[in-house]
C-alpha cells in the first residue's frame, strides 16, 4: 500500500477542518482534549492497556531472571561494590513480599549465583520466554499506535508481528543498561562509581540524573511512536504525545507508591497482597499512557496537519514511477499481438502457387 493512504489523511483533515484555521492555538486546546479522549475511547485504550499489561506481566519474571543473568557479565568492568549493592536493593524488596525463608533459601542464592557470574543457561531459557510475551505486549502497543493513526491496515499483519519482535529486542537490548540505572537512584550510583573519579563525577550524577532519566524516556516514547507507523510523523510531531505519556506515567507510579507505602505500613499481609495488584496497575498505566500519547499526536496531527517529510515525498515519487512502470508494461503486452500482427512479422496469406 502506498502514501496515498496518508495524503488521503492529510486531505480530510484540511477539509475537515478549513474554518478553522485562524483560531489561535489556546483557543483550541479544550477541542484537542475532547477529541483526544473520545478518540481514546473509541479505539478502546482500555483494551489495549489491558491487553499489555497482562503480556507485560507474563513476561516479567523470565525478563528478570534474563537480566540479571547479563547483568553477571558486566559487573566485572564497574565498582566491586555493585554487586552488593544491587543484591541488597533485591533482597530489601524481596523481604517486603516474600516470606523470611523463601528470601533466605530461594532468592538470596540465586541473586549470588546470577551476580557474580553470567548464567548462559537460565539467561537462554529466559529470554525465550520473554520474547514470547514481551513481544506481544509491543505488538499490542504498535497496534493501538496504527490504529489511532488509521495506519491499522498498512502494514501486513505477520511483518507487524515480526517487528514487533524486532522492537522489542532492540528496546530490551537497551534496557539491560539503563533499567539498573534508573532503579538504583543517584544516591547508590554514586557509591558505584569508582572512587579514582573524584567528587565531580558524583556533583554530576546529583544535577543530571532526574533530567536525564526523564530524557532517556522521553526519547524511548517517541522513538517507539515513529517504529510504530508505516507512514511515520516527523519526530518533533511525536514529542507532545511522548511528554504526556511520561508525565502520566510518572503521575500514575506516584500514586502508586504511595499506595504500596500505606498497606505497607498496614502489615506484612496487606504488603504481600498489594504488591502483585500494584504491579498489574503498573502495567496497566504504562500501557494506558501510551496509547493515550499516541491519541494525543494524532489529534494534534488532525487538527494541525503536517506537510509530508523529504523520505515521505521520496516514498511516494517512487510509488508514482512504479505504477506509471507497471502501467506501461501492462500496456505493452496487451498491444503485443496488435504488433506482431502488422508490419515484417505480419502473417502473410499463402497463394495458390505457394500451396
């Protein structure tokens, strides 16, 4: 399927809204609101927040035991302290959830084993699994983006579904460095760097680590809003959708720890129970933020139409030459038999001398 998808787009949204265009922007946020919940809510975000949320926690727990089985590789180029640090963040949350013995006999073990060298095996198994859910979780996610866009039938449903494998693997091959990253904070990163570095290192983590979290995800959002489409939008048409996907996310696990905080506070009962309902809020959340980001950038891209990008005019130039090709083949060998009827190679009738 060619671009004339996408300039068909374009041409409804000139038409659709050609009245429209002197308004000033501040004038036209409660339209962009509106039409961005109703468009959340017709293309159903609930079930596909749903949907990734339970992939995303079928996937979780091979993820972990995959990451932490890489993770044993790479230790030995940073701070020895690392491994100590990073068991005891584990085995902290653990004792939260788990019971004393299933902490002392089960985690605490294999977190020693995982850490201190790589495990191929279990690292293997893991990721197989892994893949197998987290894929469909992206899958979900790339879904909900076409279809907010109305690029839902561009892409071929088994190429969507492969590279849906193949985004996930590429945002999975990010995350076995940065998510250890964001989880330690800056106060334990700081104890890992080494201390030959000195304090300007550590005055650094203090000033860009929030900033540079929120960027890296900001950018992982937008990135995975231009994969997505087969007919993408310039990036800077996808940061409004990433900015409030994150800030939505952020608000959201917020809460979230606040609610982990009180039944906490309430009891090892009420901890170990809400610890699994707060993840699957959790996930449900992300996906939620998501899908919601991408209706954002494609109400805004309805109400305020981009011109089509330098790749995009390129694309569609080709398309045009290989149908004006195809077309002229076609021509071609319909008029074969015309030809080969007329001129030297025309059938001559035999005459009686000749018979």
């Amino acid at each position: 399927m060619t671009d004339d998808h996408a300039t068909d787009s374009t041409d409804d949204a000139d038409e659709a809204v050609p009245d429209d265009a002197g308004i000033p922007f501040w004038r036209r946020i409660p339209t962009l609101v509106w039409r961005t919940i109703v468009g959340a809510w017709d293309h159903g975000i609930i079930g596909w927040s749903a949907q990734a949320a339970f992939w995303q926690a079928l996937s979780f727990a091979p993820l972990i035991l995959g990451l932490l089985g890489s993770i044993g590789y790479f230790l030995g180029w940073m701070n020895p302290d690392i491994t100590t640090i990073i068991h005891d963040r584990i085995v902290g949350l653990a004792e939260r959830t788990f019971t004393p013995d299933v902490v002392d006999d089960l985690i605490g073990p294999t977190l020693d084993s995982m850490l201190n060298r790589g495990r191929a095996g279990v690292t293997s198994v893991a990721f197989v699994i892994s893949l197998w859910a987290g894929s469909s979780a992206m899958s979900c996610y790339i879904a909900a983006i076409t279809t907010a866009h109305h690029q839902e039938s561009v892409r071929n449903p088994v190429w969507q579904r492969i590279f849906a494998l193949i985004v996930y693997v590429a945002f999975l091959a990010g995350a076995v460095v940065v998510l250890p990253l964001v989880a330690i904070g800056p106060s334990l990163l700081r104890r890992m760097v080494a201390p030959s570095w000195g304090p300007t290192v550590s005055t650094v983590i203090d000033i860009a680590y929030f900033p540079l979290v929120g960027l890296v995800l900001i950018l992982m959002l937008t990135t995975l809003y231009h994969l997505a489409l087969r007919h993408p939008l310039p990036w800077h048409r996808l940061l409004p959708g990433a900015v409030v996907a994150a800030t939505v996310f952020w608000l959201a696990t917020y809460i979230l720890r606040l609610y982990l905080a009180a039944l906490t506070r309430s009891g090892y009962t009420y901890g170990a129970l809400a610890t699994p309902i707060a993840f699957l809020l959790f996930a449900f959340f992300l996906g939620f933020a998501i899908v919601l980001g991408a209706e954002l950038n494609a109400t805004i891209e309805s109400l305020w139409p981009s011109s089509p990008s330098r790749g995009v005019r390129a694309r569609h130039w080709l398309d045009e030459q290989r149908a004006e090709l195809a077309a002229g083949v076609t021509d071609g060998i319909k008029g074969l038999p015309a030809r080969l009827g007329s001129g030297a190679l025309a059938r001559r009738p035999r005459t009686g001398a000749e018979e």
